[in-house]
C-alpha cells in the first residue's frame, strides 16, 4: 500500500454525514452501530469484500484506495471523524469496488446493511437525511475524477492542493497552512502520477511564489492561482474536500 500520511490531532472541520442528519436522525442511525477499534494498518474491508457494512468513523483516520491494473494504488478519498466509509447499493448486493485502509488508531461504529434498510423503511426523514448524503458523495466523486481526467497532472495537483487546505487548512498571515504532514510520493498517490512528477511540479509552484514549506507541511500562499489552473468551480467545501 506505500507509506500513510501522517498528521497532528487536529479537529477538522465539520464534515461527513453528522452535518446533514438531525440530532435525532443521527441517534436512530447512532443505535444499530456497534462500536470496534481498528489498529493502524489494517483494513475495513477489501476491493471486492461483499458491500453489507457502512464503518462511522468515531476517531482515527481511513483511507479509500482504489487498485489499478498495474497493481498501483490511487488514494481516493482521507476519511476522518464524523465520515461514513463504504459502498450501499440499495435493493441490491454488491462488492467494494474499492479498500479502506486504517491511517492511524481509530474507533468505528459499524453499521450493518439489513439494519440500516430497515431503519430507512420505517423513517422516512431518515431517509432522505441519508440519500442527501449520497447525493454529496456522489458529486464528490464527479468532481474528483473531473479534476484527475480533464485539466492533466498539473491540474490534478492543483485541485489536491485546494482540497487538503479546505479539509486541514488553517488561515494565517502569509497563506493557508495545511496541518498535515504529506510527502510527493504520498501526493503522487492521489493524482496517479510518478512522484518525480510531483517534485518537478511542486518546485515550479515555489518558483512561482504560489506554495511553500514548512516543516514537511504546505503553506498556499497563492489560492487565486491555484483555482485558476484547475478552472476551480467554486464547489462548496462539502465538495471540494479529501
């Protein structure tokens, strides 16, 4: 799988699924958990495992990867407190298309497919809380792939950039500082591209007064050029995330 991200513990911003349930939509959803530590390293699931579980992140953090043909991995998605990890298709079975690998110690509350089907049937405001959420994750994927696939590498890394201040950036005077140790091949990861790649485009983005680092973390001095090369849709931050 490579090397994880490693990163301070930090409270994020709100987001995931908690935003968009009511208090008492989250505590019907909250009472078919059952609640399981999960040691850094490990896997929730596999690509392929049968898609009947929905993790809860309660603490820690999860990464989404998917495996290409090659055998590389594409990191996804980085899950933290408040996500939901995991593939529904309703009124049907299915496999993970792709894996949730553990980042670092985290505590989960999974929830079982044939539970949560029937919570749904019996709340209909439950219900639509829940599709609203799937709604957000699908365009979450669009968007990801959007940025990958039409605007090329440098596109791509200018996007991630975006995303990694909006879900661990911080304003400060000189720039948006993102509280999260990341390295170019960790980076690479994320945009299917070769970590000399990363390095060449990370030294031009210096050059350009656009980024810089501090102690292994990235300080966006620039914001305005980064959405310019990636033709930035000014997506809400629900959106535009990791």
């Amino acid at each position: 799988m490579g090397q994880t991200v490693t990163g301070t513990q930090t409270k994020h911003r709100r987001e995931g699924l908690e935003p968009l349930l009511s208090q008492e939509s989250f505590e019907k959803l909250e009472s078919i958990m059952y609640k399981r530590s999960a040691e850094k390293g490990s896997c929730l699931f596999w690509e392929g495992d049968p898609a009947d579980k929905l993790y809860f992140i309660i603490e820690g953090r999860v990464r989404t990867t998917k495996t290409s043909d090659s055998g590389r991995a594409l990191t996804l998605y980085l899950h933290h407190e408040g996500d939901l990890v995991g593939q529904m298709d309703p009124f049907q079975d299915s496999v993970h298309s792709f894996s949730a690998e553990v980042m670092e110690d985290a505590k989960v509350g999974v929830i079982q497919r044939k539970d949560l089907e029937v919570l749904l049937w019996q709340h209909g405001d439950l219900a639509v809380e829940f599709m609203k959420w799937m709604g957000l994750m699908h365009r979450l994927t669009q968007t990801k792939f959007r940025d990958l696939m039409m605007f090329g590498k440098t596109g791509a890394l200018c996007s991630l950039l975006i995303r990694l201040g909006n879900s661990y950036g911080t304003e400060r005077e000189e720039g948006v500082y993102i509280d999260l140790k990341i390295n170019n091949s960790e980076m690479a990861d994320m945009i299917g591209a070769t970590r000399e790649s990363v390095n060449r485009m990370l030294s031009d983005l210096k050059k350009e007064d656009v980024i810089e680092t501090v102690d292994g973390r990235i300080i966006i001095k620039d914001l305005h050029y980064l959405r310019d090369i990636c033709r930035c849709e000014n997506c809400p931050k629900e959106i535009c995330r990791m």
